[in-house]
C-alpha cells in the first residue's frame, strides 16, 4: 500500500480530449475546473451568509 498504489486514478498514457471554439482550444479537464469554479462563485453570491438570521433576530 505505498504511495505508488494511488499515483494515477485514472490511466495517463493516452491523449486528452479538446474542445475547439473557432480560435479557442481548451482541455476538458480544464472546462470542468473552470465551470466548477463559475458554479462555486454564482452559488457564493446567491446563498445567504451563514448567521444573518441570528443577527436581525438579535436587532
């Protein structure tokens, strides 16, 4: 169970795929990070902060 064990999840030795927008080329991988992250920022925006609730109660 070394470190070896858990060194590649998912096998490495073949190509990536890429998504080709007119002059935009960009990994999947890459896609799904940047969506992740634009989903993350739209759901910190849209949800309320924890304990605001608490803090008008108390007003």
């Amino acid at each position: 169970m070394g470190p070896t064990l858990y060194a590649a999840l998912v096998p490495l030795d073949h190509p990536d795929y890429y998504f080709h927008w007119h002059f935009i080329e960009i990994s999947a991988a890459n896609a799904i990070v940047i969506g992740l992250m634009l989903v993350t920022f739209v759901a910190a925006l849209l949800l309320p902060f924890p304990g605001r609730r608490r803090r008008k109660q108390n007003q």
